[in-house]
C-alpha cells in the first residue's frame, strides 16, 4: 500500500506574532535541535513514504535552507525524493496559492506523475510521530474515500480544531470548523489519506467552481456524497501554530521525560540537519536544572525549567527561569530572563531584566540588542 506525501507549509502564520515575520511556522524551532517540520518529515520516511512534497508560500526562506539537503531524512534517493514547491507564476498566470486545496491543484504535476495509490497529506507546524501505514491499512479496510486523522481533546480549547461528528462505525456525518460550541471533543489533526486518482478528480471539480479550500471545499462539501471515515491517534501531537502560548508549551512538554522519550529514545526517532558544534559547555559555578540544552552553547548562571537552542551563551550570575532561549542568543552578566522568548541573535547587555507574565510570555524579536 504504497503513497506519496504532501506537506502543507505556506500558511501566513499570524497567532506567532513577530517570530514568524521572517519564517514560515513550520521551521519553528523546536526542543533545542530541530525544526518542526522534523517531526512530519520523520513520520513520512519511517512509513515507508519516500515521496514527499512540501508546499511553501510565505517567509519560506529559512525552510528550504533547512530541506536544501534531503538525506538526513532518508529522501535522498533516485526513486522519489522530497519536492519543495513555491506558487508556480508566469505571464498568464501570477497568483499565489489561494487556500489549501489551490496550493496542491498548482502543483497537480505532482500528483500526475506519481504512481502510488494514496496520498498522504498533512501539515508541517504540528509535532507528533505516528506510523502513517497503519492509518492507510484502516483507510483500505474501511472502504473508505477519505480518512480524517482525529484525537480526543476534551478538556481543550476545541474552537481552535476542526470537530468530527461520527457514527458508531466511524463514519463521518458532520464536520464544524472552529466551533463556539463543539457538539464532540473529536478534533481533526488535519491529516487526511485519500487515493490519488480521487484527489485529482476532485480538484478538478472545485477549483474551477472558485473553490480553493480542502476542509471547507472537500471534507464538508462532500461529507454526505463521499465515504469519509475517522482514525483515532492516542499519541502525544501538539500544534505550535494556535498562538504564542501553543508554540511555548510544546518546547516545555518536552522537558516532561515521557514526552521526549517518545521521540529520542524510541525507534523511529526524529531526524534533523545535523550541525557540527561541540557539546554544550557548563563552566564552574553553572547551575543548570529541568533544561534542555542545544550544541554549542556556553552557560554560566542559573538556569532553570527552560529550553536552550544552539550557541547560546549566558553570564555570570545570570538568571534564566522558565523560558526560551534561541539560536545565537547572548546573556550577558547579572541578567534576568524569565517567562520570556529570546528569539534568533538577540542581546542583552550586563544587568538588563526581560521579564514576562506566567502563561504570558514575552518575546523579544531576532536580533534585538538590548
């Protein structure tokens, strides 16, 4: 049962603020080493899905700086390989992607020339890791056209979610989008298995009707015509793209040990472009505890319940508590960090104090000098 895999990564983020001015969601960093289009990419080759393609739009630069060598994930191959695709503009055509269902249909090539009977398609800001083949084995059984990965979220805030409402046999029957009051706590995690040849057809059936949207233009369109079944995933799976608190709290889940042994200590692991720097350095008097610490970086201080990426260096009787600490970042001497993100670059100078609210951090933009 073999696939190809599409990645959706060109959505214009705006629930991050100003840490995706200048990058697209899904090269978030993420856990101290990884971006999180990692963890999509991972799942995808350890399926056994050696075609993928990533579809970016908006501040894609630093992406595909990250995807420029494809073997770290297993896709350098002959047979299928990893595709970044951009909006395709030309004399008589010059517009960008106009939703998720039009950013594939601008790339139907893809999917034309492919010979694999399902496609995979998923998003590239979400962390998880799941083993797609059992879900296109469910989809086969099933008899289904479309299958909708979903999970329990009770007790989450579900107007953030797509909410499946299924029959006892798993059988879609209704699908709100971002509901005020959600009539079941099954939430999508837009991942979704459909066959080759169907997607094309239905591409071609919306997109000339002015329809440019994959949930909205295929799932709740064709909801009642078409059998769309549910999978349920029990694991862990987290989106960074709901909101700056969402993007804080999974980098924290991953100081819970369950939660980064599932990914570090677990075949399949999750694989990234690797950098060659030394190990992290703690000098005498470094007091570092409940952290995770990128290569590279130099410590001094105090140092508490918080994720450091690469390169960072911290000073002399420095406090850095409950926060997030980017790639090149500098902390002078006698600082205070605390409930905060430091974004790629910045500085503090000797003594400065960036402190946020609990559940509210605040962010300083790349390359700030303070």
């Amino acid at each position: 049962m073999k696939a190809i895999g599409i990645i959706l990564a060109g959505g214009n983020n705006e629930g991050l603020g100003t840490l995706t001015e200048l990058r697209a969601a899904a090269a978030m960093p993420v856990a101290s080493c990884y971006r999180a289009i990692d963890f999509t990419l991972s799942s995808m080759s350890s399926s056994g899905i050696n075609k993928v393609a990533v579809l970016t739009q908006y501040n894609s630069r630093s992406l595909q700086d990250h995807l420029t060598s494809s073997k770290w994930w297993d896709f350098g191959r002959k047979q299928g390989g990893l595709f970044v695709f951009t909006p395709y503009t030309s004399r008589n055509d010059n517009s960008w992607f106009r939703g998720t269902a039009d950013s594939i249909y601008q790339n139907l090539s893809y999917l034309k020339r492919s010979n694999e009977p399902y496609v995979v398609i998923t998003s590239g800001d979400t962390i998880y890791k799941m083993d797609y083949r059992e879900v296109i084995k469910y989809h086969v059984e099933k008899g289904a056209d479309i299958t909708v990965v979903y999970k329990n979220m009770e007790g989450k805030d579900l107007s953030k979610f797509g909410i499946l409402q299924m029959d006892d046999d798993k059988r879609l029957n209704e699908f709100e989008e971002k509901p005020l009051q959600a009539q079941s706590s099954n939430a999508s995690l837009g991942i979704y298995v459909i066959s080759r040849t169907l997607l094309i057809s239905l591409l071609g059936q919306i997109i000339p009707e002015g329809r440019y949207d994959l949930v909205k233009d295929i799932i709740i369109r064709f909801r009642k015509t078409l059998k769309i079944y549910g999978y349920e995933f029990d694991g862990y799976w987290s989106s960074i793209s709901g909101g700056v608190n969402d993007y804080f709290n999974t980098n924290m889940d991953f100081l819970n040990r369950d939660v980064r042994d599932i990914f570090t200590k677990n075949a399949p692991f999750v694989e990234t472009k690797p950098k060659d720097e030394p190990p992290a350095k703690y000098n005498a008097g470094a007091d570092v505890s409940d952290t995770i610490v990128g290569s590279g970086s130099i410590l001094n201080g105090k140092i508490e319940h918080s994720v450091v990426f690469r390169k960072v260096y911290t000073g002399e009787n420095s406090t850095v508590k409950n926060s997030i600490i980017m790639e090149g970042s500098y902390i002078g001497n006698n600082c205070v960090v605390e409930n905060a993100i430091l974004d790629k670059d910045v500085v503090l100078s000797d003594g400065k104090q960036i402190i946020g609210e609990e559940g509210n951090p605040v962010i300083i933009s790349k390359g700030t000098v303070i």
